[in-house]
C-alpha cells in the first residue's frame, strides 16, 4: 500500500462524516434555570454543592449519596439539573463525575475553594 492509499484511508472517515469530529457541541440557546454540564462520554454526573451538603460529605454520615445532585444527560452530551428551588444566595458547587473525579464548571471562571479542591461559585438571586 502506498502512502497515498493510506492517507486516504485515513481520512476517508473524516470526510464522510462531514468533519462533524472537528465541530464542538453547540451548548443549548435555553439555559433557563438548568445548571449544564458537557461531558458526552460520562456514565453518571452529580452536582455536588453547598446546597445539598456536597452530596452528603457534610452530613453525619460523610459519605456521597449517589442519587443527590444526580444529573440528567441529554442527547447532545449535556448533563442538566434543574436548581429552580434553590434559594438565592452565593454557593459553591463541582461536578462529581462516574462517581470519583471531581471538575470544577469549565464555564465558570469563579472559583473558590472547598477540602482543598477548587470549585465553581454560582450567584443565584430571586
């Protein structure tokens, strides 16, 4: 096989597909009061914050729920969460994802600090 055939090969694929691998998700125009989160690959992400006591790590227990500030994924690889109810006020909050890697909103510059890892703050206002 030549290197001509191999590049082509190579990327046929690509050209198939319309480069739709070169394209990034569009994040949804409706944000509403919906926290998203894009990880299209993720097998479960949770929401963990000051206002569900970090999925428990606050609690008596001290241990993660795994069903608190469980996200829902979309089609498109957005995980959402509905934070309608939470009441205004300034929190802390990171994405719990596959149940042990932590990431903080990459959509977020605001950060701060919580057990030594570095999280996102969000400002929710009535």
């Amino acid at each position: 096989m030549n290197r001509r055939t191999a590049l082509l090969i190579t990327i046929l694929p690509v050209l198939v597909s319309g480069c739709s691998f070169f394209v990034p998700m569009e994040k949804p125009q409706e944000q509403g009061e919906q926290l998203l989160f894009w990880m299209p690959n993720a097998i479960s992400v949770q929401v963990l914050s000051d206002w569900n006591e970090w999925g428990g790590i606050e609690s008596a227990g001290g241990i993660i729920d795994p069903l608190t500030g469980r996200m829902k994924k979309q089609e498109n690889g957005f995980w959402t969460v509905d934070i309608s109810e939470i009441t205004a006020g300034s929190y802390r909050y990171a994405f719990l994802v596959n149940g042990y890697r932590w990431i903080r909103d990459p959509e977020n510059p605001e950060t701060a600090v919580f057990k030594d890892q570095v999280v996102s703050v969000i400002l929710i206002s009535d």
